[in-house]
C-alpha cells in the first residue's frame, strides 16, 4: 500500500533534520527567522497601528535582528549596548530613551512615506484601467463572455511593470 504523499514529502523535507511539519495536508516549514521578517516587512504600512505589531513579531527573532527590527524604544534600550547596529534608533540609545524614541518615530514616518509612494505608483498605474472599466457598464459585465473582455482590456491598459516610486529624502 502506497504511504500518503504528503507524509512522504515530510519525510523528504525532513531527511537532514526536522524543518517541515504536516498541517491540513500541506508541508508547513518552520523557518521562524525568514517567516517573521517577511510578516515584519509586510507590515511596514502607512498605517501607524501596524508598528507595535512589528515591535512585538521582532521579540520572536534573535536579539540582534531584533535589535534592527523592533519598533518598541525599551527593546532598543536594552539590547543597542550588547549588539553591533548602524540602525540610527540603535545609535540614538547612547543619548537615552528620547532620543530612541525619535529616532523610531523619523523611521516609521519614512517606512510609511515609502509606502504611500509605492502604493500611489500602483494607483496611477491602475487609473485608466478603472476608468475603461466603470465605462464598461453592468451588461458588459456579464459572464460569460466578461472576463476575456476584461483580460483584454487589463493587457491594454495595465502595465506589465512598474517603475520604482518616486525617492524623496526624509529630512
């Protein structure tokens, strides 16, 4: 009798070590640091609600990613004087807690100028799409014949690429 595939490619993953766990038949690999920076790179949003978030994903990490990662300023306190950084918020803890905290502070503001930026390239890149779109009207909508109308109209319109944002200098 064959062994399930999903067991099967668990045990492939896990040849040299357990890294893979087998969850609802899908292999789940547990690199905590890479999964944790990736969530914290997601984050990095124009909404400031996002950022006691990341503080609190960077405690999972080690200290010395935590240090580079961490929005919170008592974390950064704590760990700046045992770890190598050039994070400005890392340097600023020689001068105490304000200093930390507005370094933290010019870097979240930066984080979420960036991200506005990125997200308005992709909205410029999407307007005339939208506006072809809603000219379509309702009838033209319906399936099913909509969807190749709509493709062709996407690769129109919709660009294949899109440039980097426009870089300002946080100052």
């Amino acid at each position: 009798m064959s062994k399930n595939v999903y067991f099967e490619l668990t045990d492939a993953f896990n040849r040299d070590g357990r890294i893979v766990l087998l969850a609802s038949g899908q292999a789940v690999v547990h690199y905590q640091l890479a999964i944790m920076e990736s969530l914290i790179r997601m984050k990095r949003t124009q909404r400031a609600k996002d950022y006691p978030v990341i503080g609190e994903l960077a405690r999972l990490l080690p200290p010395e990613r935590e240090l580079e990662l961490t929005t919170d300023p008592d974390r950064v306190l704590e760990l700046a004087p045992r770890h190598a950084s050039d994070r400005p918020a890392a340097r600023a803890a020689r001068e105490g807690r304000l200093a930390v905290v507005l370094a933290l502070a010019a870097e979240a503001d930066r984080l979420q100028q960036e991200d506005r930026r990125r997200v308005d390239a992709y909205e410029r890149a999407f307007a005339p799409y939208l506006v072809a779109f809603r000219e379509l009207g309702r009838d033209a909508l319906a399936l099913p014949h909509s969807h190749d109308r709509l493709c062709r109209l996407a690769e129109r319109l919709l660009p294949t690429t899109l440039g980097e944002p426009d870089r300002e200098d946080a100052q």
